[in-house]
C-alpha cells in the first residue's frame, strides 16, 4: 500500500487528487500489489517440494513414463490402460494416490483381503467421469458400488521381481472370489508387431492404451522407467504454478495455467477448460492432468489441453 499512498501524496501536491483520481490511483495501486502477490506466490510453487512424483516416492505409488511408440516389449508385461480412480487399499482403507480417504460403502471394503493393493477403480471402458463422480461422493447411496470394480495391477510394499507380484496377485483374488475384485492380465508380447496388434484392438474396443511394466522390476515408488505407458495421445500429470488472464471472450477469467511437470518442464496449458473452469480454474499447487501430442526438442510437450484435476478423486 506504500505505493499508493507514494502516488496519492504527489497527487494531492499537485492538486489533482479529486475523487475519482483517488479511485483510480488505488486500482492500480492494488493491482500492482495483486501482481506482485501473484508473483511471490508463483516462486513459492516453483520452489515448493510437493509435486506429484515426490507424492508418488513418499506413497509408494509408481508412476508411468510415455513410452517410444517403436519400443521392444522383451522384458515387459503388457496390460490394458484403463481409465478409472487410481486407488490404493492398505488393509482398512482405501485412498487415492494423494492420501485421500475415498468413502467406499462397508460391505465393498468388508470384501477387500487383508493385502495391500495398487489398482483402479473401474466401471468400463470411456466411463471415468461416472466413477470419479461416484468415489467423491461421502455417502454413496445404497447400491451404487454394484459395478464397481476393483482392478489389481501392484501389491504395495512386496519384494521381489514383478512378474512374482503379478502371480501372487492372481492368487490373492483368486482366493477372495469376488467378480468386483480382478486382478488385471499382464501377458507377455513377442514383438513390437505383436505390441502395434495388441493397441490397436484396445483402441478398437474403445480402450486408452496399454501399460508396459518390466518383469524383473523391485517395488518402485515415483516415476520410473519400469513402467511405461503406450497410447497414441499422451497424457500426463503437472503442477499448477501460475495462472495468466484470460483476453476478449475470457477477459476477467483464466486465460491458461502456467504448470510445471515432472521432467521439471514449464509451459502454459490454455485448452480444454469449461467456461465454469475458467471462472473457478485450479488453484497454483493443484495437480492436474493435460493432454498433448508429441514434444518440441526442448521436451516441451506440443497442444497441451487440460483435462481434469488429478489430486482429488
């Protein structure tokens, strides 16, 4: 406020300071300040430790890298990407990768074994709006978890190699026999033809892609290379650091979130919003999920469009 009363001193000196000059000198007063603001709290994010690959070490929740669209699968074992609620099941509860307690209905948890799992949440194919909707509701009504099923792809905090965990999770969900707990199918593809065969039937049946997990893998936390994920649009996770104003139609409202992604990569994400997103977007330290096509030779990623918030449900 130094600043405006710096201006309205000289103002009054010069006999000019009416009303209106006053107004005037305290709007851009404030605006200064709000800039600056802005711009202690942008330095503050970028500097911030809590970003979605330190959230994925301290959880133990791996996370995916894009994988080359010419990669070999020797090595890996391949499953279906699919599009539901990351959840994790610790025995009690289950929570999202962030921590978040997701207030599934008692008889769904009663089913759960004692093991901890990494899995989605999954109603079907092109149905994650549905899913995410329902595991943010507190109170879910009575029934509506029916369909929901609980797809297992990691057991949290076991040893040994990948391809070990992947058959001890076949034998824990066998040994629950519960259609609403499936263990994902994790085969082994013979070449990279085989790998092109295989997306495309995924893609074909509305499916988003495939996730490639080396076999010999330990338990990982974080974003590694040991998991990869194959789709013919990328999609990613980043960190909201900044918002820059929205001109003409979206004057007074978000013009793009200035966001930092795991590779420590910053750009502007300016598509894919609602007009409700642009009057409310996500605030600087959300974490959300953006879309793109390729990447510069810089590593910046090409047509980045936002797709939904990833730190909530």
């Amino acid at each position: 406020m130094a600043i405006v009363d710096r201006h309205t001193e000289a103002s009054v000196a010069r006999g000019v300071a009416g009303p209106g000059r006053r107004r005037r000198l305290l709007q851009a007063g404030l605006g200064v300040l709000g800039a600056w603001l802005g711009a202690v709290w942008q330095a503050v994010a970028q500097t911030t430790p809590i970003d979605e690959e330190q959230i994925g070490r301290r959880s133990g929740v791996l996370l995916a890298r894009i994988a080359d669209p010419e990669i070999d699968p020797g090595g890996y074992l391949v499953s279906e990407k699919f599009d539901g609620v990351r959840a994790l099941w610790d025995g009690r509860n289950l929570r999202s990768r962030t921590g978040k307690v997701l207030h599934a209905p008692r008889d769904f948890l009663a089913r759960l074994p004692p093991e901890a799992l990494d899995g989605e949440l999954w109603l079907g194919r092109g149905r994650f709006e549905e899913v995410s909707a329902l595991v943010r509701r507190h109170r879910p009504a009575d029934g509506a978890w029916r369909d929901v099923q609980f797809l297992v792809f990691e057991m949290q905090r076991a040893g040994g190699r990948f391809d070990e965990r992947a058959a001890r999770i076949q034998a824990v969900v066998a040994r629950v026999q519960w259609p609403q707990l499936q263990a994902v199918e994790q085969s082994v593809v013979a070449d990279r033809a085989a790998l092109r065969a295989r997306l495309h039937a995924v893609l074909e049946a509305g499916g988003e892609g495939l996730m490639l997990h080396r076999a010999d893998a330990p338990n990982l936390g974080g974003r590694n290379a040991a998991l990869l994920k194959l789709k013919p649009v990328h999609d990613d996770d980043a960190l909201v650091i900044g918002h820059t104003p929205g001109q003409g139609r979206h004057e007074g409202q978000l013009g793009a979130l200035q966001v930092r992604n795991a590779d420590g990569v910053v750009f502007l994400v300016g598509t894919g919003f609602t007009d409700a997103e642009r009057r409310e977007p996500p605030p600087v330290g959300a974490l959300i999920v953006y879309r793109f096509r390729g990447q510069t030779s810089h590593g910046v990623p090409r047509f980045a469009s936002f797709v939904r918030r990833s730190d909530v449900p």
